[in-house]
C-alpha cells in the first residue's frame, strides 16, 4: 500500500491519490475553507469512475461557494447530514413515545399497537425506503384483524412518520397511505339478561372502587380516560354537574349529575379519604396518582358471562345512549349533548334505536300529507264543473 500523494499539482491542483493494495487509487482534495482552514475530502475510487479530472472540477466547486459565502460541506459531512435526518422508524418511535408519555391520550394502547405491528416490519427501516409495498406487508401480517384495528395501525405509521419529518429526522413519506376503510357503525350494548349478569357481578365485585367506576360509566356514558382525570374540583354537588377536562374533544365539557351519580361520587370520595387519603383523583391508581388502566374490568366483564368482544368502558358507553334512544324520550340533539360529540355525525349511529320516535315522525308526516276529506270534495267540484 502506498502513501498519499500529489497526482499533477500543474494540471489539478490540490488533487491527491492514495494508492491500495487492491491495486485500486482512492483520490482526495485538500482546500482552505472561509475561515482558512486547510479541509481534506475524499472524494471517491478511480474503480467508481473517479478521475483527477473529476476531483479538480469538485475541489472548484467546492471554492466557488467559499468565494460566495456558502456553507461548505464534504461529501462524508452531507451523507452524515443526511443520516441524521433519516433515521429508522424505530428511533422515531422512541423519540415520540418519551416525549408524549404524559400528554398521548391512548399511550399504552399505541405502544403496544407499534411493537406488535409496526416494529417488525418498519423498525428498522428509514422513511425513505417506505413503500407501498412495505404497507402491503403490514396488511398482510395483520390478517384477521379488524379493519378498525388496521385503520388505527396505519394512522399511527403516517402519525410516525409526519413526526419524523417535523423534527428533522426523517424525510416526508414519498405516498399517500392507502386506509382501509372502517366499520364506525358498530354499537355495543346489553341485552335485558346481560344487563342482570353484569349488575349482579358488580353487586358482589370485592373491590368497590372498580364496581362504582363502571356503574358511573354505565349512568354518564362517561369515557374511561375522563373518569380515571375526575378530581375533587371537578364535582359540583350543588349544581349537580360534572366537569370533564381534556376530553377526547379537546374542549373541556359539563355533563348533569343525576341521583344515582350523586350517591355513586360521594360513596367513592368517602372511601377514598379513608383508604388513600390526600389522593387527588376520585379514583386514584397506583401512589395515589392517575390511574392508567383497570384490568379488573375485563376479570368482571368474564365472570359475567359477557361477549369477549365486548369492551367494558366503550360498551357501557354505547349502553347508555341506547338506553336513551330506546325510550323514545330522548332525540338525538340531547344524547349528542350528554356523549359530548363535537358533531351529531357520530351520535347518527344511536337513529336505529329510536323506534318509537321515528314511528310518531311517519304519523305526523302521514297526517299532514294526506289530503282532508273535505279539500278532497271542494277540489273534486271544481274539476266536474269544468
């Protein structure tokens, strides 16, 4: 192997050769940039097509934009640059996760979702390489999931790599995801005999805690994370109302408190004050803090005979709008009010259960269509007197 050096400084100046034992030569350039400091680039292998001549015309280049002002970057500096922001998908999954830790409404659920899903086939692969057959390959080792379950996965890789891109580690996606297409309709509630079940196991459930937060999630239709953020300030008991704080709106909401909620609220505050007293939250978790999740209700959901499919918080949830558009004493406009659903959109899918409702509508609107007997007589005598 030999040593660097000049290859012609008359005919390209600050051109140099490295000679290798492969018998290939490696060529370099040295410059002062603007601050007169002597840079050395390697510039690439005479096997690559590289020639003096193509290391000169790169050095002038290179001298040019210092005459200028530019910013003057080495090869090796602009692949390192450009490394930097094209990271894999794994780094920026651990970049969003510590950061939206405490604000990522969903966190556990879209961690999981990411290791399960998205890890083994993006990890470790940059945004760049992503293509349309990458997301193929997600859809096809997600197989026999539901197509809500995919639409969630998907958004979550575009969520990723949108992120990505806002920092400056990863370029933008070069596509447009392709979402499957999501069944929104699907309305979870329980029969008269599940009712009884459920009620029953809550009755003899050991752990109170547990037993009132599904029963205030069955009389409000309150959300899981909005029961796990209740605090002291958030019950006015002399209003009787509720104050829900960062709801999955956004906007904070107000719900009424009816009796039932009232005796609920107060029997858990007392337990609370005796039990983890200086807790802040109603419902306080693990220390006293926000709780984050309550397996126990997937352990009650079973005993009480329910469908698997069945979710404890979001079911009772659909419950208690369907109880109210079954009683045909509630329209839409309230339950859309009480669910504190930004439009009526989603609270539509409740339409189906207002039978009696939609009954007395097609009365009235046959009622008022159906011409009267007598305009029917005066518009007949008119004709035959013609």
């Amino acid at each position: 192997m030999g040593k660097m050096q000049r290859v012609d400084p008359k005919r390209w100046s600050g051109v140099y050769k490295y000679d290798l034992q492969s018998k290939d030569i490696t060529y370099y350039i040295s410059f002062k940039d603007g601050e007169n400091r002597l840079r050395w680039e390697k510039v690439g292998l005479k096997s690559e097509g590289i020639t003096p001549q193509i290391a000169a015309e790169i050095r002038a280049e290179r001298l040019r934009n210092i005459r200028h002002g530019d910013e003057v970057k080495t090869t090796k500096e602009v692949k390192r640059e450009r490394a930097q922001k094209n990271k894999p998908v794994q780094d920026i999954a651990k970049t969003y996760f510590e950061e939206k830790k405490d604000t990522l409404k969903g966190y556990v659920t879209d961690k999981n979702r990411y290791d399960l899903h998205l890890d083994p086939v993006v990890g470790k692969m940059p945004v760049s390489k992503i293509t349309m057959l990458t997301i193929a390959q997600i859809k096809k080792n997600m197989k026999g999931k539901s197509d809500g379950t995919v639409w969630n996965t998907l958004e979550l890789l575009r969520r990723l790599t949108n992120y990505g891109h806002k920092v400056g580690m990863s370029p933008k996606l070069s596509f447009t995801i392709e979402m499957p297409k999501r069944d929104n309709e699907v309305v979870e509630y329980l029969n008269e005999d599940q009712l009884k079940s459920f009620l029953t196991v809550l009755e003899g459930w050991p752990y109170k805690p547990v037993a009132r937060m599904l029963k205030l999630a069955m009389f409000t239709g309150m959300r899981r994370g909005e029961i796990f953020r209740l605090q002291d300030h958030d019950l006015d008991f002399t209003q009787e109302i509720i104050t829900l704080r960062e709801p999955k709106g956004g906007k904070t909401e107000y719900i009424p408190m009816s009796e039932p909620v009232k005796d609920i609220l107060l029997d858990q505050i007392k337990w609370r004050d005796e039990k983890k007293s200086g807790a802040p939250y109603i419902f306080p978790g693990k220390n006293g803090g926000m709780a984050t999740d309550c397996s126990a209700a997937d352990r009650i959901k079973e005993k009480a005979g329910l469908p698997e499919s069945w979710r404890p918080f979001h079911g009772l949830r659909h419950h208690f709008a369907v109880t109210l558009a079954n009683s045909g004493q509630v329209g839409l406009d309230m339950i859309q009010e009480l669910l504190c659903h930004k439009s009526q959109a989603m609270t539509k899918r409740y339409g189906q259960f207002l039978p009696q409702t939609k009954k007395a509508a097609a009365n009235v609107a046959a009622d008022l269509l159906q011409p009267k007997q007598k305009d029917n007589v005066i518009e007949l005598k008119k004709v035959v007197e013609k």
